[in-house]
C-alpha cells in the first residue's frame, strides 16, 4: 500500500471518529462518580446507564423527601407532646393552688367568722337559768326589772303557742340599765347572742333620721320585719331604741305584729317572738315616784 493510500485511509478514521465521538464535561449530579473516568465518551450504548443514573437520582431524591418529612413529623410531636406536657403540668399546679386556696379560706373563716347559724331548737334554745344568774349578779336596783321580765319571758318561751307576742317597753333617763337589760336578754335567748341573725335591732335616731320620709320609712319597716319572721318563725327578737325619736306614723305597722291576730299578718306568723321598745318618755315622772317612794 502506498504512503499516499495509507494517509488517506487515516484521515477518513479520523473523520468517522468525530462524528461518533463526544467529549462530555463531569455532570455534578449525584452519579457523577459513575461517569467521572476522565471525560468519557458517551456512545448509543451508554443510554441504559443514564436511565439507570436518572433512577438512582429519582431514587435518593424520594429518600431525602421521606427522611425530611418524617424529621419534620417527629418535630411536630415532640412540640405537641411538650406543649401537653407544660399543659398538664400547669393544670396541676392551678389544681394544688385552688385547693390551697380553698382549705386558707376555709380555715379563715372558722377563725374569724361566726359558725353557721340554724333556724333549730339547739341555736334559738334561751338559757333561762343565765339570765336569772346574770339579773342577780350584774343588775343593781332593779328588782321590779329581774322579777318581771323573768317570769314574763319565762312564761311566754315554755308556751309552745303563745296567743301574741311578748312585748316589753322600756323607760326613764339615759342610764338607767335600759339597753344593759335588752342586751342580756339577746345574749341569752340565742346561741350566738347579740351577734344571731334573729336579733334586730333599730335606733330611731340612725335608721330613720328625716321625718318627711315618714312614709317610705314605714314601708321599708314593714318589709324588713316580715322579712326577717318569715326567714325563721320559731323566734326573733326585734328591738327599737329611742322610740321617743320616732317621726309620726312609722311606727304604725309595728302594731299588727303585737295584737291576737298576729298568727297570720301576710302568711308569717309573729305570735313566738319578742318585741322591745326602749324610750326615754316618762323619765322625770319615774324619777319623781321613785324620790317620793325614798322619802
């Protein structure tokens, strides 16, 4: 062969070479290190390895999803789960402090407060045989005082159905042991005393101080006084100081609860409690009888 054959047959390998050769760059994607020989050259018979390169990138790329979405779920949780966490442990805590706060309460109360008060026989019971020890040892010349009201209060408490109420009116100057007397009696007639919720007590001067209110004072009267029967029928004691104060007409509906029909006076009845009525009226007079009486 000649020289002049052999070149041309050289150059025409050359030639066929270019057409069926391609110099490829490294691809970064994840199979890079499958092609990364140097530059390889990629023919027709490379496409199954793209396919499969194109697979495994198709495949890590669902890993990587799968992975995040699982971390993103677990995050999830554990925020839900620690906010459950500091849920419980915040109502626990509000728990403990509302029985906490509840059992202070409590034990305030039975230290400071009056015990609970009943419309029963134990807590309206009169202690008859105090009174008389108290009369006897505390008031000085008053006898008339220790032997009346006694035996009046004595008789009307032992009666389990009094015709009216008892009603005793107190007179003379200021001093005289008046509201000292009405004050033994409340002590003694209920469990708690002067503090019982069934001891009412009205000074004229300070519940009712304007006499052209005369009207709505007799109403507001009235309705308190029912009120409070109607809370408890067994007793009350209701006791009006300086009724000598009083402006005209206010006392007026005081006088169906005293009479014989006070069984029924609107659907209450007042026949088993005590009315007191402290005045100074008549306080010269009583004096004068009772220099007179000394001479």
């Amino acid at each position: 062969m000649s020289a002049k054959h052999r070149s041309s047959l050289a150059a025409r390998r050359i030639r066929i070479g270019e057409k069926r050769t391609i110099n490829c760059s490294p691809s970064p994607s994840t199979g890079e290190e499958l092609l990364r020989v140097g530059h390889i050259e990629q023919t027709e018979s490379s496409k199954p390895l793209r396919r499969l390169v194109e697979n495994f990138e198709k495949m890590e790329e669902t890993r990587r999803q799968e992975r995040e979405r699982r971390i993103y779920k677990r995050a999830a949780e554990l925020r839900r789960s620690s906010g459950e966490s500091k849920q419980r442990r915040f109502c626990f805590i509000c728990t403990w402090k509302r029985l906490a706060l509840s059992f202070l309460a409590a034990l305030l109360a039975m230290i400071f407060l009056p015990p609970l008060e009943l419309c029963i026989d134990e807590h309206i019971q009169a202690n008859l045989s105090g009174l008389e020890t108290v009369f006897r040892q505390s008031l000085f010349g008053q006898h008339l005082v220790t032997e009346s009201v006694l035996n009046s209060l004595r008789a009307h408490l032992r009666n389990p159905h009094p015709v009216k109420p008892l009603v005793f009116s107190f007179h003379g100057w200021t001093g005289n042991g008046k509201n000292f007397v009405s004050s033994m009696l409340a002590d003694h007639m209920f469990k708690q005393g002067s503090d019982s919720r069934f001891f009412h007590k009205t000074i004229v001067s300070l519940n009712f101080p304007h006499a052209g209110r005369a009207r709505e004072y007799r109403e507001e009267l009235r309705s308190e006084i029912i009120k409070a029967q109607k809370s408890c029928e067994k007793r009350h004691l209701f006791l009006f100081d300086e009724m000598d104060k009083i402006p005209p007409g206010v006392i007026d509906p005081i006088v169906a609860f005293l009479g014989r029909h006070a069984d029924n006076v609107d659907g209450v009845d007042f026949r088993r409690s005590v009315f007191i009525f402290i005045s100074n009226t008549g306080g010269k007079e009583i004096n004068d009888h009772v220099v007179r009486h000394r001479r």
